[in-house]
C-alpha cells in the first residue's frame, strides 16, 4: 500500500477516534459523576450557528473568594478550579479556588477576572452554560423562565437549577428543572401554574 494512502488512513482514524473519545467521556460523567444542583436564570435561548439551547447563568457564578496567586497579578482574566460544595438547601455552591486540580473532592475548571493586587473574586465564568433543546423549545423555554409583563410590571418567575453531573472536573448539564418539574415534562404538558404569557408560546396559542 503506498506511503501517501497509509498516512491519509492514519489521519482521517485519528480524526474519527478524537470526537469519539469525547463521546464516551461524555457519557461516563452522565453516569457517574456527582450530582450538583446549581441555581440558574436564562440569559439568551438561541445560536444559529449552534443549534437551539438556552444560556443559562448561575447564581454560584457571584460571590467572593480570594485569587489563587492574590497580591501577585495585574488585572486581567486567569484560569483556575473550583473547589465545591452544597448549601443548607443541597444547591452547588463555590467554596474557594485553588491553581491546581485537586487530588480529592468535586471541583470544576472556571474562568475569573482580577482587579490588579486586591486579591478578591466576585465574578467567575463556569465550564458550562448552555442547555441543548429540540428545535423551536428555545423560546419556550425562555418564556417559560422569564418575567411575565402582562400586568404592566414583571411578575417573579419559577424558580429553576441545572442538573449537572461531575466527575474529575468534567461537567454535563443533564437536566434543567422548573418548579420542580423537569423541562422536557413542562414542554410536552403546558403548565397551568405558568404565566399568561408563557403558557400562550408553549400552547402555541
């Protein structure tokens, strides 16, 4: 077999196998990794170059904590890990964030921004923020999470959190939960208990 013909197989196998690998990755941290419940608000539903999903932020995306490497840098934006943990009511929170992957315990890679010497972490950005849907559920989903304004002033929406599963600092979102109902149930029966608006896009009514 020529030189040329055994080069191309070996690129286009290595290729193949890299996506594959991620797959079973992938499906491995469905399986086994951790249970984190992490508290969310929808930003933005849609990417057309994506596909369809929601943006989701997270509540444990704000607090305070101290830079792994604090007085040494200037500003700008670092990597690091968090370390977590869960609150009194079994939602993820951050309790600090160290420059290493540690050897024991849940903790995910994160990006966060510093303000020169101060030391000090408000903001951080998560691995993960966006949950994939069927087409057209984006919206759907938005409107069912979003304030409803019909009254001339905005009404508080459901509460909501990911479902995200970790295991070695790898992270999947495998549910996003709506007033204690997944959101794949809330799609498939339009809930009564939602807003004016948001029932009218579900129903497509």
């Amino acid at each position: 077999m020529p030189r040329r013909v055994i080069l191309f197989l070996f690129v286009a196998a290595a290729q193949l196998a890299v996506p594959a690998w991620m797959l079973v990755g992938h499906e491995r941290v469905r399986k086994d990794g951790a249970v984190f419940l992490f508290r969310t608000a929808p930003v933005d539903p849609r990417d057309p170059f994506r596909g369809e999903y929601v943006r989701l932020n997270f509540e444990a995306q704000q607090g305070s904590w101290t830079a792994p490497d604090a007085g040494t840098m200037e500003y700008g934006q670092r990597n690091a890990f968090a370390l977590l943990d869960t609150d009194s009511l079994g939602y993820a929170r951050i309790t600090a964030l160290v420059d290493h992957a540690p050897d024991n315990g849940p903790y995910i890679p994160i990006r966060y921004w510093t303000m020169g010497d101060e030391g000090t972490v408000n903001s951080l950005e998560l691995p993960f923020d966006r949950y994939y849907l069927e087409e057209g559920d984006g919206p759907k989903t938005e409107a069912l999470l979003a304030p409803d304004w019909s009254s001339g002033s905005p009404s508080t929406p459901l509460p909501a959190h990911a479902v995200v599963r970790i295991l070695h600092g790898q992270a999947v979102i495998t549910d996003l939960v709506v007033g204690e109902r997944s959101i794949h149930d809330w799609l498939k029966d339009p809930p009564k208990e939602a807003s004016p608006a948001a029932t009218s896009v579900l129903t497509g009514s």
